[in-house]
C-alpha cells in the first residue's frame, strides 16, 4: 500500500497530487507577487520539511513572492527579514528523498500526537460555545475540525527536533522503527519516544490556530513563552 504523503495539515494521496497542488499556487501569481497569508503558510509548511530548514529560515521569513529563474521559469524566492534571499524549489522537496532527519521527525510527530489531542481536548473543554472556540491568533469563531495546534518561535518542531537529537547525541542513522502501514513510522525504542514527549512538553509553546494560519509570521518573531501559550500537562506514560 502506498504510504499518503502529508505536508503540513494537507494529505496527498501521491507526489504528483502535490507536485500539481503547488505548482497551481506558484502560477497564480505573477512575477514579483508576494503570495498572500494562506499561500505563504502552505510553502512555509513544505519548507518544514527541508533537512537545511535553519539555514533557510535565516534570521526569519519575512514574506513569500514569485521570483524568475534561469529560462525565465517562474520559482519561490524566500525573504529573509534582514533583506536577503534564497530561491526554494517546491519540485526538488517533494521529490528529494526523506533523510534520516526527516524521518525521525516524522517519528517524534507520531510520539507526541496523543499529547498535542489532550492540549486540544481541553481547551475546547473550557472555551467551547456552540460546538466553537475562538482561534487564538485570528479571534475567529472555529469549529474542532477547522483548528490546528501551531508550534509558535522560537520553538518550531522541527527546531525542537534539532535541538533533541544534539543534546542527547542521537545517531539518527542507527534508529529503528515500526514500519506502519498506511501512516508515519513510529520510534521503536520506548524509552527514546518517551525521552522526547518529555523534551517537547518542556520547549513547546502551542497555539490553537485556524489551520491555514498554522505556521504563519510567526517565523519572524522569537518570543520567548506568553500567557496565553497552551502547555502540556503531566504526562501519561505508557
């Protein structure tokens, strides 16, 4: 069974339903087009997925636009805040094969799935009104189905991904896991899952976000834990 290959919040059933899902956005604008918010979180969702995504990012994306490249061929270009660039090929991630990065951050987001539910459980617990809560960024009225938990800056998953594996001196290359059919692969070694739910209720600041805001200008700001952060409770471990 061919395994559904997810970018963001979005499923597709193969890479060519991905390939032609952002191509359509990247021929929606024009040349020098800053792409809009909803765009901008969907490119910044697929570029999550870069094992470079640091060296990317920079110092924060500031905005997405529609730049030209050799052939006069249209591409992404990213912005930086500090003003400089870098082109970022939507066809040459979808297609590149996962490193052993990715697939161990793949792994660590299936640990952590039973907690980030419990995080959106409650709070529709307490805030629901009508079967909707309000979206912590957008203050509009959502329903469960429409909302997302966001990692918000400094500590996106992938950074907290990174940050695991070098404090503990993980050889990602040696770790095993459970093959799944039809979904991610999840760690094998239970005390290394249990090790990282640990590590991400301590360094995550959640969001109950709209999903096409997920991800949003929040690679500009790096600010430290707010109020309003939903945090992970005692864990339960198996």
């Amino acid at each position: 069974m061919r395994k559904p290959i997810k970018i963001g919040e979005i499923e597709f059933d193969t890479k060519k339903d991905a390939l032609i899902y952002y191509k359509t956005i990247l021929n929606a604008y024009d040349l020098g087009k800053e792409l809009n918010t909803t765009d901008f979180n969907k490119i910044m969702s697929l570029l999550e997925t870069h094992p470079r995504v640091k060296e990317k990012i920079g110092v924060g994306i500031d905005k997405v636009r529609v730049a030209k490249v050799q052939f006069n061929t249209k591409s992404f270009e990213l912005v930086r805040t500090d003003g400089s660039t870098a082109f970022f090929s939507y066809i040459k991630r979808i297609n590149a094969p996962k490193t052993n990065f990715t697939k161990f951050s793949e792994a660590c987001r299936q640990a952590i799935q039973d907690d980030l539910r419990s995080v959106k459980l409650e709070y529709f617990e307490k805030h629901s009104k009508n079967g909707q809560v309000k979206c912590q960024e957008s203050k509009e009225l959502a329903k469960y189905s429409e909302l997302y938990i966001d990692h918000r800056q400094p500590n996106t998953f992938s950074v907290i991904v990174d940050r695991f594996v070098e404090l503990n001196s993980i050889d990602i290359e040696k770790i095993e896991y459970i093959l799944v059919d039809g979904g991610p692969n999840e760690l094998k070694d239970e005390k290394l899952k249990q090790e990282f739910r640990k590590y991400h209720k301590d360094k995550a600041n959640l969001r109950i976000v709209k999903k096409d805001l997920n991800l949003g200008r929040s690679f500009q700001a790096k600010v430290n834990r707010q109020k309003k952060d939903l945090t992970i409770k005692d864990l339960k471990m198996k």
